[in-house]
C-alpha cells in the first residue's frame, strides 16, 4: 500500500501514533529539563562550599602571614593537578599571581559571587592549544579544525568568589564547571536516544497495530462503497474474530438485512399500489368521462356523482389501510399500549358482528372465559379481530353445512391464542394460505367478495406489533386464524 | 324495512349556528364557509392559529373547527390557550394525522371531536351539529323523550306509546345516543365511536345491521316511523 505522507496522517492509526508520540516526548523532555536543572544546582551548591573552604583556609594563610604567605599558598595550590582557580591581581585589575591567564572583563570588578557562569583561560593551556594547532596545520584537509579553535577561544567556563584583600588588592577563588557540563551533555545525549527511540516505537505500533486497523476499516468502507453503488445483497466481511470491528460488522450487516426487508416491503407496496389502485382510479375516470360526454338527465349525473363518491370512499380506506400497515411495520409508537383484556375484546367484536352473522345466516359463537391479559392497543387488537370475523363470516357462507364462525381463547405455554375458525371451503393450498397474509393479495375465490384484500394484511401488521404472530391452519373443514399473543408478565 | 330515508339536503336543522373555522387552506375554508351557508350556519374563517386565537377570544361561537397544521400558531396550542383562559366553547379538530395516538393528544389538548381528512362534509356537518353547546344540555337530563318514545336512563326502561320495549344492553345504547341527538343526523362512525367505543372503519356496514334490528324494535308495530335514515349521511332519530 502506498500511500503519501499526507494521505497517511489523515489516517486516525498515524495521527493518534503522532499525537502520543509528541505528548510522550513534551513529558519526557520536561521531566529530563527539571532533573537537569535540579542537578545543576546541588552541583553548584557543591561548588560553591568547596570553593567557602579554599576561602576560608586562604584567609588563615594570610592571617598566619599576611600577604607573602598568601601568594606562596596561592602559588603551591595553583600548581596542584586537577586545581581551583586562583588569582590575586592588584587594585587596576593587573593579575599578580594565580593560575587564571585571561578571564572575561568585568569578572573581577564585583566583589562576591559572580552571578553568572564565565570563561577564562588557565596558564599552560595557550601552549596546549598551540601545539595542537600545528599538529593539524601539517594536514589542512582535517574538518573540524576551525571548530577546535573556536572552542579554544572561548576557553572553559567557572563560577568564583571575588574578594577584596585588607590592603585593596584582589583575591578571585573559582572552580571549573567542566563537571556539570559534561554532565548536562550525557543528559542531552541520552535524551535524543530516548526521544528517537520513542519515535521508532511510535512508528512501530503505526505499523503493525494502527495500519492492521485501518485495513480493517479500509475494508469496511470498501464493502460499504460497494454496496452504496447498487449491490445491495453486499455484506461487510466479518473474520470471526469476535472483536470489536466483528460485533461492528455484524451489527451493520443486520442493518443492512433490515433495510433490504424494508426495501423489499416498500417496492412489493408501490408495485400493488401501481396495481391495485390504478384499477378504482381508472373506474372512477372512465365514470367521469362518460357521464360528461352525450346528454343525460339530471338524475344520471346524480347517480354518477354518488358512484364517485362512494369510489373514493373506498380509494381513501384502501389509502388508509395501506399507511396504517407502514406505520405499524416501521414499529409505531408504543406509547399507546396498555393492559387489555382479550376477553372483553373478543366479547365486544362478537357482538358488534352477531347481527352481520346472523343477517347471513351463519352461527357466530364465542367460548371466553378467565382471564387473558395482554400488553397492547384495544383498537388495534379490535381492528384485528373485527377484519378476521369478517372474513370468517363471508367464507363460511359456502359451507357445506350450517355455516358457523367460532372464536375461542385459550393459553398455550407463554402464548395467549385467539383463534376464529370457520366451517367454509378454506384454503386447502398451504402456499396460498402463507400468501393469505400479504398485501393486497387476494386469492381466486376472494375476488367475487367485496373488499380491498388488506384485511389480514392489517391484521397481520397489527400482530407483529404486538410481538406476535398470526398464522393461517387448516381446520377441516375451513380456515382457522390463529392471533398469537405473548402472556403480559405479571407484574 | 319500512324505513323513509332524506336526503342530507333535505334536513331541517334545529337552529342556525355560529361557527369559527380557523384551516389555513384557502380553498378548503371557502368551501366549508359555503356549504355551512347552505345548511343554514354562519361561518367565519380564520387562516392562522394567530387570528383564529383572537377571534374565538373576542367572539361568542357556538363551535369551533380547528385544523391541526396552521402557520403563526398550531391548532392545539390555539386550542389549549383558549381553554387556559376560560373559553368553553365545544372544538372539532380537523386532521390530516388520524392514528390513535394523535386523536389522544388532539383530544388531550381541550379538542371535543377529532375528524381525519379526507372527510365528507355531511360527517363533519353532523359532528358540529352534535357539538353545538345551545343544543347539548341533554346530558343532565334522566328521561329522554323523542314523540312517543321514552327512554329512562337510570332504571333502563324504553317505552312507546306506553308499550315496554325490550332492548339488549348495546341496543339501550345505540339508542340513547339516538335519542340524545334527536333531530340531529348520527353518522355511522359517531355510532361506532360512542355505542361501540372503536374508531376504525369495519368492512362490512355492521352498524347498519343494528340499526336496522332497533328499527325492528321500536317501529314493529307502531304506525309511525321514528328512525330515519339520512341518505349520504346517517340516521336521525324525530317523531313526525
């Protein structure tokens, strides 16, 4: 994969590699700068009492005495290897004795602590230099040459106690502070090895963990991409790993098979809308037209307007019916849901068909008794009922005997069923009994009876609401509906 | 049957009404101010929540027709501020949302009746009628008297012409809200929504099925007819 450097930061697996890094290396650095300087002053503190203690045993030197004995002590120490700085200069400045050659102007001016480190040159060192400098004249191709040099000028650096003798003279005790130096460079080196190697290890975990996500993802997208340009069956690849991008995967694939279901519903309902409603609308257009063309009486314009009317009557319930399937199936709201009692439901529905049965000579009969409970909506679960009875009572009038339509209740396990089964011909063909339930499917004998074929549908819709199912069963003879409600937990 | 059916046009209504109608479409207002003209009402039209809320403030209407959907001001909140500051005066909401729950927070918000669009006018014509506050103070009464018929709410007795009628518990139902409304035009949805308590559309006409058995009921027998039947509208319980 080969990706530019500005392609790859705006990965989130490089610019969270990045971000550590720069908050790991800000923390690193600053813990490394507050130790440093910690360091540096008890080194200084360090200097400082070693330097009192010269001062002091000077000061007895020159008690003992005065200012010969002084110089001698001065003189001996300077000499020592690996020895402070001494320097005694008279009251222009002259230096008189000691081992510091030169220093930077103005050190000795101050009595004191100098406040700030300065340079100096020691006696010998001039020659030390000097030699060197030949020795890397005879070959002039040597880099660095310059650089030695420059270093050289600049001499070493040191802190001092500047002090004024009784008799006016200059007294300057220093210690070179070539230790904390040195210290802070190993500090210096060894933090940009850190910080490097912490930059490595950045870039590794980029590399083997970051860019292994991103695969992951990349492949994701592409699935998606995929699937966004037309191939809806796609599915996003799931490895079976079980981790976090799996549960993601899988969550989206169910996803996906919801909105194929979804999809699938809708264009099954925009095709039976094409077909089914087009037929009334044609109708009703056709009325209209021939009404208006040729002369009629009034009264046959009447008779027409009322056609009309009671043809978008029905147009406007099969509408209603069709968006209270949608609205159902997209999951409603569950707002309206409370305790009903199937019992007083089925009683009340009886009722309101007895006389519809009755007037079609079919025995309508009910057994309810007890206590069946559920969660749901009594309208809809009316609804429901109503839309089965009717169709129990309209195909039960081609029995072969006295037609009858029988509701019963009754608990089965943890389901509540309410079954309403009729004596008629049925619906011996187990696939058109599964086709019963669609839209707008109306099956060959059906279609002498009024209706819009959205009865089960509705009804089928409503039971998926209320967590349940319906389910068609033959009953030799007739058709049993079974409504199978889930028993409301008591609480 | 002997039953004699009128045509919805032909009803004599008890009473001319004056009635608001806040529906900010153009058209279906001009519509509604016109036919209510032609059964004999007054109508005013609001097409804003804003105007509607003021002109049922400042005016004494006997019903208010509200639509759900207005610009400035919605028809519940017109209807709820109404009802916070006293105003009674009997509501039918108009409603292009017609599920269950949106006729509850209709109904909620101080509506009296909730009607879905598309509707037919001669329901809508029917459901103000009903809603009129001049003619519903029949609530209170205990004995309802339409000609000869008699109907006492509290021991459950119906009577004609000093006859006793026996009625089934829904038929005693059925018909006292027929009797509540005489002279009034009952839709078959009102029935079903009041009698039965269900708001849905049956297929098959079954509440023509029990009217028809009450007709049986209180007509067999009796020279006169007193339940009509109000062709393109519903039933209207009258004596004469």
């Amino acid at each position: 994969m080969a990706l530019s450097l500005p392609a790859i930061m705006r990965t989130t697996a490089a610019r969270l590699s990045a971000l550590y890094f720069l908050l790991f290396a800000l923390c690193a650095v600053l813990l490394v700068l507050y130790m440093t300087s910690l360091s540096a002053r008890m080194l200084t503190a360090q200097t400082q009492e070693t330097i009192n203690d010269e001062v002091l045993g000077l000061a007895r030197a020159y008690q003992r005495g005065g200012l010969p004995v002084l110089v001698r002590v001065v003189e001996a120490r300077s000499r020592q290897p690996g020895a402070n700085l001494y320097l005694i200069a008279d009251t222009n400045g002259q230096i008189l004795t000691g081992n510091v050659q030169s220093l930077e102007p103005g050190v000795i001016e101050t009595e004191g602590w100098t406040t700030e480190p300065f340079s100096y040159r020691r006696f010998g060192e001039g020659e030390l230099e000097r030699q060197r400098n030949t020795a890397a004249d005879q070959n002039e191709t040597q880099p660095g040459q310059n650089e030695v040099q420059a270093e050289g000028e600049k001499g070493h650096n040191a802190i001092a106690l500047v002090l004024r003798l009784p008799n006016q003279m200059i007294m300057l005790v220093g210690r070179d502070l070539g230790e904390p130096e040195r210290f802070r460079a190993v500090i210096r080196r060894s933090l940009m090895l850190a910080l490097g190697m912490m930059g490595l290890g950045g870039l590794l975990i980029w590399f083997f963990v970051g860019r292994a996500a991103l695969k992951r993802i990349d492949s994701v997208s592409e699935a998606s991409r995929r699937i966004m340009g037309g191939d809806l069956s796609g599915r996003l690849p799931v490895t079976g790993a079980g981790d976090e991008f799996d549960r993601l995967s899988e969550n989206l694939n169910a996803m996906l098979a919801r909105i194929a279901t979804l999809n699938e519903g809708l264009k099954q309902v925009s095709d039976n809308i094409a077909h089914d409603l087009k037929t009334p609308l044609t109708r009703l257009r056709n009325r209209a037209e021939a009404t208006l063309s040729g002369k009629h009486k009034t009264t046959d314009y009447r008779q027409a307007l009322e056609g009309t009317i009671a043809e978008s009557e029905q147009l406007i319930k099969t509408f209603n019916a069709i968006l209270m399937i949608s609205r159902l199936e997209a999951g409603y709201s569950s707002e309206s849901t409370s305790r009903v009692d199937l019992a007083a439901a089925v009683r009340d529905v009886v009722e309101l068909y007895e006389p519809v049965a009755e007037e079609a000579g079919v025995t309508l009969e009910s057994s309810v008794e007890g206590d069946f409970a559920v969660n749901g909506n009594r309208e809809l679960i009316g609804q429901a009922l109503s839309n089965i009875v009717d169709n129990a009572i309209k195909y039960s009038t081609d029995a072969t005997g006295k037609p009858a339509v029988r509701v019963a209740l009754g608990r089965v396990g943890g389901e509540i069923r309410l079954s309403v089964t009729d004596n008629g011909q049925g619906i011996p063909d187990d696939a058109d009994r599964a086709r019963a339930t669609e839209r707008f499917v109306r099956l060959e004998k059906s279609r002498s009876q009024p209706g819009s074929g959205l009865g089960l549908s509705l009804a089928n819709a409503i039971m998926t609401f209320h967590n349940g199912r319906l389910d068609l069963l033959p009953a030799n003879p007739g058709l049993s509906v079974v409504m199978g409600f889930p028993a409301r937990e008591n609480h | 049957m002997p039953a004699t059916t009128h045509s919805s046009s032909e009803i004599a209504y008890n009473g001319s009404m004056k009635i608001l109608v806040i529906e900010d479409d153009r058209e279906a207002a001009d519509y509604l101010e016109k036919a209510f003209a032609e059964a004999g009402h007054t109508a005013h039209v609001a097409g804003d929540g804003e105007t509607g809320f003021t002109l049922a403030d400042a005016g004494d209407y006997d019903v208010m027709v509200v639509d759900r959907m207005l610009p400035r001001r919605d028809g519940l909140s017109v209807i709820a501020g109404l009802r916070s500051r006293g105003n009674t005066t009997p509501v039918l909401i108009l409603s292009a949302l017609g599920e269950v729950d949106d006729r509850v927070t209709g109904l909620r918000a101080g509506g009296d009746d909730y009607l879905t669009k598309p509707y037919a006018f001669s329901e809508l014509l029917a459901r103000v009628e009903v809603l009129n506050r001049r003619a519903s103070a029949r609530e209170a009464e205990t004995v309802y008297r339409v000609g000869d018929l008699e109907l006492d709410r509290l021991s459950h007795s119906v009577r004609r012409a000093a006859r006793e009628i026996t009625l089934q518990p829904r038929e005693f139902r059925l018909l006292e809200y027929l009797m509540r409304h005489a002279g009034q035009v009952v839709t078959r949805t009102m029935l079903l929504e009041n009698v039965w308590d269900y708001h849905f559309d049956p297929q098959t006409n079954v509440i023509d099925v029990h009217v028809s058995r009450l007709r049986g009921k209180i007509e067999k027998g009796f020279d006169k007819p007193i339940l009509h039947t109000v062709r393109g509208a519903g039933y209207m319980l009258k004596s004469g």
